[in-house]
C-alpha cells in the first residue's frame, strides 16, 4: 500500500490535517511556482511559516516546483536561463523545508514528435537533472508527464537517470488518460522508474481535476495496473479543497483502490 498525499488547503488547513491523521500520509505543497513567489523571499517565508503552525515535520512532505513556460531544453538561451532559474529557485524552497522532494513538468510539447526535438529534449533533461540530483542530494526530483502523448521520453528518461538516487518518475494518471495511449501503456512502461503518482479524475478529454470517482477513469484498471506492475509509490490525490479529498478518499478507501487498497 502506498502513502496518501494531499495538497493543503491554505485557507483551512486544519481540515487537511484531519484528512492526514484520518488516513495518514503527508502534504504537496502547491504555493510556490509562480514566478512572484520564486522572486519574493519575504513571500516565500510567509507561506512556509503559516504551515509550521500546523506541521513540525516536513520531511515527508513534497511540493509542486515551477512548471508554467519552464523549458529547460530550449534553443533559446534567455528562455533556457530563466527556466533553469526557475527549477533551482524550487529546489532551494524544498531545501529550506526539508521537503521529501520536488515535482517538475517534461515540458514537452504535445503532438510535436519531430526527432530532432525530442532528441535533444532528451540529452538537455538528462544533463541538467542529473546535475540538479547531485546539487540537491537531500531531496528527490520527479518528473511528471504533462502534453506527452506517449510515455516514450519520459521512459527514456527514467532508464537514463536510473542510478540516480534522488530522481524518479511522477505519474500523472489522469494526464494519460486523456491521450491516446492505452492505461496499461503508461504504467507498463513507467513502472521500473514510478516513484510518485497524482492522480484525480476526468472525463477522458479534458484535465478537470475532479474528485477521484466523479469522472470517467476506470478506477478498478488502475487499481489492477497497480497490483500488476507491483507499484508501491505515494500517491497525491490531486484535487483542491476539503469537500473534494473526502470524496476522493472514501471512494479509494470504499472500492480498495490503491493506495488505499488495504
């Protein structure tokens, strides 16, 4: 069975700490990848604050890294530099925190399968995360899918890096499943790398981040493409608000659905 992770309501997090004892497990924090947090310390050290009076311990917890127009692979060296910015900017939060680690987007573009750009889309991933893996030795990066269609170069990834300690795939479940790509394609290729999963539900066109149950994901495929490949990650249960995890949760926990299988 894997661990629970929720993304903490700032307004009410006493309620996502009653969600957390209920059903254990730890918080994604998802207040830092704007660019105006990134800039600002002071705003930095408010947030982070405001949850040490709720959290002692961080270390189990995760948060989400800059993501929006972040493309580290970019032939443009002005986009490449603020990118790159960016993904250290984060890093150095989790650092700070203690967090367990960071998420980041591929950044790939959806549809765009031209050879020479996923080549080096490729070769510019690899270098940078293993460096940003050795800078930041105390906190893992995962990498999660966003527009891939496939999980080709997200694979190719994980195999590269797989001596990595601190590096890992995120699978975003949902994401997969408004692709083309089969479920199975996704968690079987994934699998050897998978070390953290989002997930939340949809309508298999479009990224609604509706309540798990609430959509058109067949539950009961990813619970039995869990127990296939033998993933043991912690999961996110990627939806906003108090109301939405309590669904989310008592539906994974009514129907034995990982990681609430048990």
């Amino acid at each position: 069975m894997g661990q629970v992770y929720l993304i903490p309501d700032s307004m009410g997090v006493e309620q996502s700490v009653s969600l957390l004892r209920e059903y254990g497990g730890a918080f994604e924090y998802n207040d830092f990848w704007r660019a105006e947090v990134l800039e600002d310390r002071q705003k930095q050290e408010k947030i982070i604050e405001h949850y040490a009076k709720f959290r002692t311990d961080f270390s189990q917890d995760t948060m989400h890294g800059a993501f929006l127009d972040v493309t580290v692979h970019s032939e443009d060296s002005l986009i490449r530099e603020i990118s790159r910015r960016r993904i250290c900017q984060s890093m150095d939060i989790a650092k700070r925190m203690g967090l367990r680690g960071v998420v980041f987007h591929t950044g790939l573009l959806g549809g765009f399968r031209v050879k020479y750009y996923l080549e080096h889309w490729k070769k510019e991933n690899a270098a940078f995360f293993a460096e940003m893996a050795e800078r930041y030795p105390d906190q893992e990066i995962f990498m999660e899918n966003m527009f891939d269609g496939v999980p080709d170069e997200l694979a190719w990834l994980g195999e590269r890096l797989r001596e990595v300690g601190n590096f890992g795939v995120c699978l975003d479940y949902a994401h997969g499943m408004v692709t083309d790509c089969e479920p199975e394609s996704w968690v079987q290729r994934l699998a050897p790398y998978i070390r953290h999963i989002h997930i939340n539900d949809n309508d298999l066109r479009n990224d609604l981040h509706q309540p798990v149950g609430e959509g058109k994901i067949d539950w009961f495929k990813f619970e039995q493409l869990m127990q296939q490949y033998d993933i043991a990650s912690t999961v996110l249960v990627e939806v906003k608000g108090y109301e939405a995890q309590k669904k989310s949760l008592e539906y994974l926990k009514k129907h034995h659905i990982f990681p609430l299988n048990q």
